[in-house]
C-alpha cells in the first residue's frame, strides 16, 4: 500500500511538473512577442539635425550668457573668494592624501573663504533680483552657482567638524 502511494505520488509530481514547465514556455514566448509588437515608433525619424542656426537663437546656447554677473564688482569679489577657497581645497585633498595632518587647517581656512564667497554672493543676488526680476535667466543661473557653492561649503562643514 505504501509503495504504490509513493509511485503514485511520483507520478503525480512529475505531471504537475511537466504542466508547469510547459505554461512557462508558453508565457515567455507571448511576452517576447508582445515586447516586439509593443515598441513604439521613432517620432523623431522625420527630423533633420542640419540647422545650426538655432543653437545662436535660443537662450540654451552655451557660452552666450557665460559671464553674465562679470561686470559686478560684488560678484567678482565672491567668484574670487570661492576660486582661493577652491585651490585650498585642492591643496588640503593633495596633503590628506600625503598623510599630513594639517589639512583640516586648510580646510578650515577653505570654510571660512567659502562661507565669505556666499555671503557676497548672496548680497549681489539681492541686487540682481531688484535689478531684474526673480524669475529672469540670469538670477536661476546664479542660484544653480550658489547651489555648488552651498554644496561644497556643507561638505567642508562636515569634513573640517570630525
């Protein structure tokens, strides 16, 4: 009794085995079929890309605002600022990577450069939002800068604190 128990069982398992087995052939030809017929089509097959012209025309073309705030004394102060906070900060990776204990001293002098570049940097965002507007070009350029600078002001916080 036992023994046919365990060959019928046997039996069993291997029909349910091979049912399954060929239900997930099936399933995997449908999806790849389906995956075939679902691609869309290339809307922008028909397009030519020869009008160099418009690269001039459209305020995205680069280098045609690049140096918009150049001509402020207050922000060249702050850009100046930053760039010696910046070669610090070179300079301190350059000693940490050496083994010389003094790079958070130059980190930390690179923090308070840093902090003083967005002080003057936000003084002259005050005064290109009244001379401009706070939705124009040339204040959302300057806060993507000012974002960097904040970035890397918060990493020399969390770096020169430890």
């Amino acid at each position: 009794m036992f023994a046919a128990f365990f060959v019928l069982s046997i039996i069993a398992g291997l029909v349910i085995f091979g049912i399954m087995l060929g239900k997930r052939k099936q399933t995997r030809q449908v999806n790849q079929d389906q995956a075939e017929a679902a691609k869309p089509a290339d809307p922008f097959e028909d397009m030519t890309y020869e009008d160099t012209g418009a690269a001039l025309k459209g305020a995205g073309a680069p280098g045609l605002f690049k140096d918009f705030e150049s001509e402020a004394e207050m922000w060249q102060k702050a850009r100046d600022t930053f760039e010696r906070a910046d070669a610090l900060i070179a300079e301190s990776a350059q000693m940490r990577a050496d083994g010389n204990a003094d790079w958070r001293d130059k980190s930390a002098e690179a923090k308070e450069l840093c902090e003083e570049a967005l002080q003057r940097a936000d003084v002259w965002r005050d005064v290109l939002v009244k001379e401009v507007g706070e939705s124009s070009t040339e204040v959302k350029r300057l806060d993507k800068t000012l974002q960097k600078w904040r970035r890397t002001s918060m990493i020399l916080h969390k770096t020169v604190s430890r």
